[in-house]
C-alpha cells in the first residue's frame, strides 16, 4: 500500500537513516545497455510559449524515436525556472539525461562537475567538434578544458531599426555610435511620446550583456588571465555609462525604460512603432511580427562601436546542450545530441525558434529576408565575443546586471550619474564576486 | 451594540474605502482580461474599447491551465483535510490535556512557523529525493510531495489557532459530555468540534490557501506533471510577450471557484455565532 | 523526540499554582498516552518537513558549499564561521547588502503589521451588526485572499506600470503629484510592497478577527448599553479583550509571514528586485541561488531564524506578563 511505504520511509527519515547518502551517489554509468531506453530532455523555452516549444520539438523527437528506437520524455521549463531546477538537479543527482542551458551560464555549470565532459571520444560521437562554428563552440566551457556543453540555438545581437520613421527623418542605418545617437536624438520627441531608442533597461541580463559588449568595444575585459574580476577598469566604466548615457545625457531612451524587466517590453515598444530602434537578439524577429509589424518594415545593422573602438556588436549568444554526468544512458544520450545538432535538425528548428545555425556552412534560416540574415550571420559568425569564460561568470552576470539596474533607476527617477558612481557600482559588484567566491 | 449615527458613518467610511481598495484591482483584472493584447499592452483605459473575449479562449491553449487547475485542486484540497485533521488532534491535546512536553511541542511548532523557506528549501529537495532512492516512493515531482510539503506548512499556524479557539470553550461543556458518558475523543467530536466551527473553518481556508497560493517550493518541487497554477500562470509571461489579458483572465477563472468556495464557508460562520449563543 | 520517552507527570505531583477544574486529563488511564497519540502525526510531519531539513540547513552554514561542490556535497570542505563572518562584516560588500535589506523589511513588516490589523479590525468591527448586503460586503472583502498570490500580485503588478498603469492613471486624472512616478524601481517600491502586501493580508486579518468576534456573546454589549457605555467604549472594553488570545496569535504571525514574506516581492518584482524592495528572504534567496553560495544563504538564513526567534520570545514574554497582571 502507498500511504504504509510512506510513513515506513518518513520514519526511517527522521531516523536519519538516509542522509548519509548525500549528493548525486548513484552514477551509474552503465551507458547504453539496448532494449528499451527513454532519455528525459529539459528544453528551454524558445518559442512563443511552453506549448508551442512543445509542438515545434516532438514531431523532431519522434523522428530521433522513429531513427533511433530511443524515446524522449520531453519536458519544456520556463526562464524563470531553468536555472533553479538546473541547480537543484545538480544538488540532488535527480536529473534528466540531456539539458539546454543558456551558453553563457556553461563555465559557471562545468564547475560544479555534474556535467559530462564532452572529450575527443564524446565529440567524435556527436560528429565531430569540426561541423561546429568555432566562436560558438567555444562557449562551450572554460578554454583549455573539454567543454561540457555544445552549442544548439545560435543568437546575436543586432540593432533593428524602423525603416518608414528612418526614411521620413531622413537618416541612414548608423555604422558607428556616434551616428546611431544623432539618429536616435533626430527620432525622438518626448512631446509625443515617441522615443530614438528602447532599452530592456530593467533587466539584469540584458544590461550585462551591454556592459559586456561596451566594454570589449573599449578593448576592456570583465577578468583577468587570472580568472579575478577587473570590473571597475577604465574600458568597463566608460562602456557602462555610454550606455546609460542613452538614458541620461543623450536622452533618447525613455525612463520608464528603466523598468523594462526583460527584452520583451522593448522589443514591443518598437514592433508597435513608439520606439524607432532597439537592440535585440535575432529571436525577436517572430516577437515583432506577432506584436504587428511586417518582415519588411524593420531592418537590421550590427550594434555599431563608437569610432575607434573594437568592432564587437554582440556577445556569442544562443543556447548548449549538455548531458549530466550521472546519465544512465550516454550512448543514446550522445546520439540524441549528435542528431539535435545535425544539419537537418537545426534547419527545422532554425525556423520556428528563430535561432541561427552553430554549424559551419549551414544557412540561417530565421527570416526569408536574405540580408538580415547575412547581417545576423556576419554579426555571430566575426564579430561576437564569448562572454568570460570562468566558473564566476554567473555571478558577473548578477553582479554587475543589477548594479547598472541600480544606476538606470536612479536616472530614471531624476538623479545623475557620474563615471565615480559607476566605478562605485562596479567594485561593490566586485567585492562581491571576490567574497563568495 | 447599538447602530448609532456615528457608528453608520464610521461603517460607511470604512465600506467605502475598503471597498475601493479591493475593488479596484479587480475591476482592473476583469476589464483587462476582456481587452485585447494590443489594448493592455497600450495605456490604461477604464473601459474595454473594443471588448473581447478571446483572453479566455486563447488562455487554455498557450499554456496547459485545465491540467495545472486540476493539480492545483487536488494538492490543495487534500493537504488541506490533512492539515486540518492533524491540527485538530494536536491542538486537543496542547488544550485539553498536561502532558510532559507540552511546553515543548507547541514552542517547537511555533519555531517552525519562523523557518524561512529558503532555509529549508534545498534541503527537503534532498531528504524527498533520498527517500525516492531508498523507499522508491517518488516525491519530488508527484502530488504526493507537494501534499505533505504544505500540509506542514499550515500546521503550526493550525494548531495555535485551534488550541486558542478551544481553550476559549468552557471546560464545563467537556465534563458534561464525559459525564455523558462519551470518553475523550467522544467529547472532542461532539462538544468541542461544533462549539469551535468558525475557528475550524477558518483555519481550513488558511490551510487551502497556503497550498493554493505557494510559488518558491513549486517552482523546485513540481515538474510539468504536477504543476500547480502558482508556477503556471507565470508562463504567460513568455520569450516573445507578455499575454496580459490572458493572465488576467486565468487568475479570474482560477479564482472563480475559490471565491465560491468562501461563500459556502460564510454559512457556517453565521452557524458559529449561533453556537457561541448558545453557551 | 525526547518528548515520546517521558513519563506522564503523575496528577499528584502538579503544581498546586494553578486551580485547575476536573477536565478530562483527570480521566484515569488516558492521560498517559492519549496526547502523545494526538499530538504524534503533527510531530512526525513536522520532524521530516521542518526540523530535518532545518538541521541540514543549519549544518549547510557551515560549509563551503559553493558551485564546486554542490554535485557532491560530502567534498564540501568546512567553512567554519567565516559563512557568518563575512555575512556579518557590514564593511563588505556582502554584508552592507544584507544589513540593507534587513533595514527595508524592518520597515516593511512593521508598516504592514499595522496596516493590516488596523484595517482588519476596522472592517470587522464595521461588519459585526448585521445589516443588509453585509454577506456580500464580506464575500468582496476576502476576495483578495481567495485569489492565487501570484495573481493578485500580478494585478498589482500591472497596475503600477509607469505608462500603461491604473494607479499612474487614477493619479493623473485627479491631478495629483508631478509627472509620473515610478511604481517598482526607486524608493517608490517600498510603497508599493508595502501597498501589495497590505492589500492581501488585512483580509487575513479581518477573516481572523471576525471568526474572533463571533465568539463574543452579545449579552455582554447588551449589558454595556444598559451601562451607557458608547460604541468607542464598548470596543475598548469588551471586543478588544475579548479578541485579546486572537490578537495576539494574530500580530505574532502577521509578523512572522510578512518579515519572511517572499511571494510578493519575488512576485512584483521578478529578477529586477529594485533595493527599496529587497527584503530578507528574496535577498537570501538571490544570495543562495544565483551566486550558487549555498552556504553563505543557509548562514544568512540561520541569522534570520536567530533573529525572528529573539523577538518572537521577546514577543511572547513580555504579552505573556501582561496577561498575568490583568
């Protein structure tokens, strides 16, 4: 009976019989046995909702099924709870076989061990390191190391612009910085609500991806060689508050930006054409049409460096995939990976998640609008930069995101903010990383 | 008490104000979950311009509410008769009796209503997966898990509120039943239960609740199988957009039964003052 | 549990203090066992949900359980106190961010507390004579807390847009303040915790205290009016201690939930938590899983529970003592 196995184990329980047991003990590692195996897959969402991921990935699994003979039980977790659930998989050794995870978080999970090194034999059983775009694989774990996870969804930033509003202010697509603040500044009228700019700048991991991206434009890093964080470099401090200057000396971002908690908000403030610019990834191109606004309304450039500065428009964006270490199944769980990063696949998922391809040669097929995808795949494959790759990256990103959410609010509620309050900022995000680290 | 002309004032001020401070945000999920994306998105009005009810249709299709309604219903109702069930004892026994101990129990429980979750959250994951490795019985990820999870939850909170509601019934009313000839139990169910109905009650409808609005452990505890409505409805909040008006329109539906549910437990408050008249 | 293994006190040996009528532990043969057997399913769930799992919380703040070793925690190495220590420095970093947060949610349970049971006791005490509509009136006044948490707070969430929301909206038709006020970033989100927060747990307060009134026996009012006494004074003689044990259940765990309230925040805020609004336990939790410093939140979490229980027994003795007196 359930309820008597129950309180038979609650009590043992509380007899601290178990506890000794602590961690993920059981990893067995009778890879691939035959018969019949079921692999669990934690997908992350791409599309437009937890259904819709859902629809676009199981006829795909059904053919790895069909293929294969393996089955996938497939489950789609949200952003808000990927890293959590991720966390206490870790924590518990209760895990599923195969997980995406957000690329920039993959150093920082590599280090906790509980992923499957990806070495030569595990690369060659997933076709090979060489089909993949090399700045993508690299995302993959800290260099010098075999990598826990592969790239499966490429995304880049680029800066969309307003075709009609561009035309009738009569400015060009920017190539520099400076360009692209005159462009905004003519754009703007705050009279009638109408803005050059929207900035995502609520949201931690958007304003640490720019300070990420202005900073390497200064030629700046967020670590030294020696894995310590230099936050508060000049490069890093200025690239911050050329940033928030958008918001504060240019003013061509609307405050309310400020609490604009995740890409989404901005993105919908262009693709209803009250903002005349904005930056995205390239997955907000099904956001805009479903928000409206037609394929060719909206053009894209690289989010363009300030004169002089390092051409880096975006950060290598996307999303890995990675197998736990304690998998019962790592033959079938590599053939799953080998076949989710195989050309056929990322063409049929390229389309509805709105991801570019992390393989060499393979064609972007996100938007039927041949420039932008050149442009987007340009951006990815030249000029992105991985953000750093060192176990202390998620707390860069946490850090530093929410100091600058900080510093938007307060230019957005009417204080200024001077290049000593944004080094003030940046060391308190500092002291941080260094004490818990 | 006598209804004097202050007194109707003072009651006017404070329906007025109240129910204006609750009315509101209501009024505002109702009349957003009859707009379309594009309305909520935009400035707010009072009125709907153009109204719709497409929120409630397209709400079941962009994310599996029927299903997280059902865990919702299922996890709250029976951690709720538990909890209730449970803390009826306990506080019988904390009221009613001396017993070494006693001190220490209800200090204990009381310790344990100031547990912060975050405290015992990673911790209770591993003590479910460990009895899942030793006992098989699967916790994290069933109803079963999330059941006892907030059943205890309510408890502590159950049991002082229940003791105090029975320490408030005349001894005497328990002795007659003995004289009666019910033993313990017997006067427990027949005198101090029905005197005690609006605290029980009210304690049930803090336990369901409880169950029913938890978010920080079923966002670590449910998967897509056992998902409740407190994780689910943030899925509206997706990569591409915020559905507004479906949002508002599943917490409207979602609420719609509970609020009934309320109406129902009214009754048996006004059957409470009754028994309070009695004695 | 150590309580399983005692004796019963014989009745013979109780202290004499307290004048105790025949009740029903005087039953002989049943005192021994019967409230252990009552109290033992409570206990039991409370061992495996809240004490174990304290237990190892507790033991968690003092080791390192960082990223590196949270897939195997028995590699974790000693941390000793320096969890605590560097939880405690209010020179660094870490701890200038706890000490902050704990600031904003003294201010915060304390504004709500009151809020709540002033507004609780107003409603319920307006609602105690029967009068037309009155079910509907208290049907609509626990609205608020039938709704799932998350979705009321959401309400509130979209309500305190600076754009698009009804509170900037009511705020500028009746022309009141300049421009529009920013509603969850700033200082302003204080207020609006404090507002969301309030909005949900004064009907807590108010379906307590009125379930509290209903036990007052109206012969007592009668016996006032005979008396002359006013509304005023009948509430300050009869209602106010009658709800004396209610209340005072009532503040303690208002307190407790609010000071350890994680919901609304997390809720209202998501991961763009502005400082106004960082209170303890989303600071802990942000402190726990998203710098992956397991240890450093258990420790920080201890303090908490340290904290709440210092003034829960300030709490409980000084209420304790004063109902001596009276």
């Amino acid at each position: 009976m359930r309820l008597r196995s129950f309180v038979a184990a609650v009590a043992a329980t509380a007899l601290g019989v178990s506890l000794a047991a602590c961690g993920g003990s059981d990893s067995g590692s009778d890879g691939g046995t035959g018969g019949d195996q079921t692999l669990t897959y934690w997908a992350s969402n791409q599309g437009t909702s937890l259904d819709n991921d859902k629809q676009v990935l199981t006829p795909v699994l059904e053919q790895f099924t069909k293929d294969t003979g393996i089955k996938v039980n497939l489950e789609v977790i949200g952003w808000n709870d990927l890293q959590t659930r991720i966390q206490t998989a870790i924590t518990s050794g209760q895990a599923p076989d195969v997980v995406n995870i957000g690329n920039t978080w993959a150093a920082s999970l590599q280090a906790t061990g509980a992923f499957l090194p990806f070495d030569n034999d595990a690369l060659t059983a997933i076709g090979g390191k060489d089909k993949f775009v090399p700045t993508a694989l690299a995302t993959g774990g800290k260099a010098g190391e075999d990598i826990t996870s592969v790239p499966l969804y490429g995304l880049a930033y680029g800066l969309y612009y307003n075709k009609a509003m561009f035309a009738a202010a009569k400015v060009e697509p920017p190539k520099t910085w400076e360009e692209m603040v005159t462009a905004a500044q003519k754009l703007t009228n705050p009279a009638k609500n109408q803005w050059g700019m929207a900035l995502a700048a609520g949201s931690y991991t958007e304003n640490v991806h720019f300070a990420f991206i202005n900073g390497a434009q200064n030629k700046s890093e967020w670590f030294g060689a020696d894995g310590k964080p230099t936050f508060t470099s000049d490069g890093n401090v200025q690239g911050v508050l050329r940033y928030l200057d958008l918001m504060q000396k240019d003013k061509v971002a609307n405050p309310s930006n400020a609490q604009y908690d995740n890409g989404t908000k901005s993105v919908n403030d262009f693709a209803t054409k009250k903002v005349a610019m904005v930056i995205n990834q390239n997955n907000a191109d099904s956001s805009i049409v479903a928000n409206g606004m037609k394929a060719g309304e909206y053009g894209v450039v690289p989010f363009p460096a300030p004169a002089g500065g390092e051409q880096v428009a975006s950060h290598v964006a996307g999303i890995n995939l990675s197998v736990f270490k304690n998998t019962k199944h790592k033959d079938a769980a590599l053939k799953f990976v080998k076949y989710m990063t195989d050309a056929t696949t990322q063409t049929t998922l390229g389309k509805p998640f709105s991801s570019l391809p992390v393989l060499k040669d393979a064609k972007p097929v996100f938007t039927t609008d041949a420039a932008e995808a050149a442009i987007f795949s340009d951006i990815y494959n030249t000029k992105s930069k991985p953000l750093p790759l060192v176990p202390a990256e998620d707390q860069f990103e946490s850090t530093v995101g929410k100091a600058m959410n900080g510093l938007f609010a307060k230019i957005a509620t009417g204080g200024t903010v001077s290049a000593d309050e944004v080094k003030a900022a940046l060391q308190t995000a500092q002291d941080q990383v260094a004490a818990s680290s | 008490m006598v209804e004097t002309k202050g007194f109707k004032a003072y009651r006017a001020v404070v329906l007025i104000v109240l129910g204006l401070f609750v009315t509101i945000p209501l009024y505002v999920m109702v009349t957003s979950s009859l707009k379309p994306l594009k309305d909520v998105q935009g400035a707010f009005t009072w009125w709907p311009t153009n109204l719709t009810i497409a929120p409630f249709i397209d709400m079941w299709k962009t994310v599996p509410l029927a299903r997280y309604f059902v865990n919702s219903t299922i996890v709250s109702v029976v951690a709720t008769l538990f909890s209730v069930a449970l803390a009826i004892l306990a506080a019988f026994a904390v009221s009613r009796f001396k017993f070494r101990g006693r001190t220490v129990f209800t200090t204990t429980v009381l310790s344990t209503q100031m547990f912060p979750g975050v405290l015992f959250l990673l911790p209770l994951f591993l003590i479910f997966v460990n009895i899942n490795n030793q006992f098989g019985v699967q916790l994290v990820g069933t109803r079963l898990g999330l059941i006892i999870t907030y059943l205890t939850f309510s408890l502590p909170f159950s049991i002082w509120m229940l003791a105090g509601y029975f320490d408030s019934i005349p001894r005497e009313l328990d002795e007659a039943a003995l004289v009666d000839g019910c033993g313990p139990m017997g006067a427990l169910w027949r005198v101090v239960l029905p005197a005690a109905r609006p605290g029980v009650i009210a304690v049930a409808i803090y336990s369901f609740m409880t169950a029913w609005g938890e978010v920080l452990f079923a966002s670590v505890m449910t998967t897509e199988a056992n998902r409740t409505l407190s994780v689910g409805l943030r899925q509206y909040s997706t990569q591409t957009n915020i559905y507004w008006n479906q949002i508002m329109a599943a917490a409207l539906i979602v609420s719609i039964p509970v609020v009934i549910g309320f109406l129902l437990a009214q009754r048996h408050f006004v059957a409470g003052v009754t028994a309070g008249a009695v004695k | 549990m150590s309580v399983a293994t005692h004796e019963a006190t014989p009745a013979a040996t109780k202290p004499p203090a307290r004048k105790s009528k025949p009740g029903i532990e005087h039953r002989p043969g049943l005192r021994r066992w019967l409230p252990y057997a009552l109290v033992a399913p409570a206990v039991l769930m409370e061992l495996v949900i809240h004490i174990l799992p304290m237990l190892v919380g507790i033991w968690m703040s003092f080791v390192k359980l960082t990223k590196f070793f949270i897939a195997n925690w028995s590699a974790a190495p000693s941390a000793g106190i320096n969890n605590y220590k560097v939880a405690l420095d209010f020179d660094n970093a870490v701890g200038e961010g706890l000490l902050k947060s704990f600031g904003v949610t003294v201010v915060f349970s304390l504004v709500t507390v009151a809020l709540s049971w002033v507004l609780g006791m107003a409603a319920a005490v307006a609602l105690q004579p029967a009068f037309k509509g009155r079910a509907i009136v208290r049907t609509l006044f626990l609205v608020p807390y039938a709704l799932p948490a998350y979705a009321g707070i959401l309400t509130w969430n979209f309500m305190l847009q600076r754009d698009t929301g009804a509170v900037n909206h009511v705020l500028t038709q009746l022309h009141l303040g300049d421009g529009k006020p920013f509603w969850l970033i700033g200082s302003n989100a204080l207020i609006s915790l404090i507002t969301v927060a309030t909005w949900k747990l004064w009907t807590f307060a108010f379906l307590t205290l009125m379930a509290g009134l209903t036990s007052i026996p109206r012969d007592l009012y009668e016996a006032a009016s005979v008396d002359g006494a006013g509304n005023l004074r009948q509430w300050r003689n009869i209602t106010l201690p009658s709800l004396r044990p209610v209340n005072l259940v009532l503040v303690l765990v208002l307190f407790l939930w609010t000071f350890s309230d994680f919901n609304t925040p997390y809720v209202l805020f998501g991961t763009a938590q502005p400082p106004a609004g960082d209170l303890i336990a989303f600071h802990i939790y942000n402190a726990s899983f998203l710098t992956w410093n397991f240890g450093s939140g258990a420790a920080m979490s201890v303090l908490l529970l340290i904290f709440l229980m210092i003034v829960t027994g300030i709490y409980l003795i000084v209420t304790g003592r004063k109902s001596r007196r009276g």
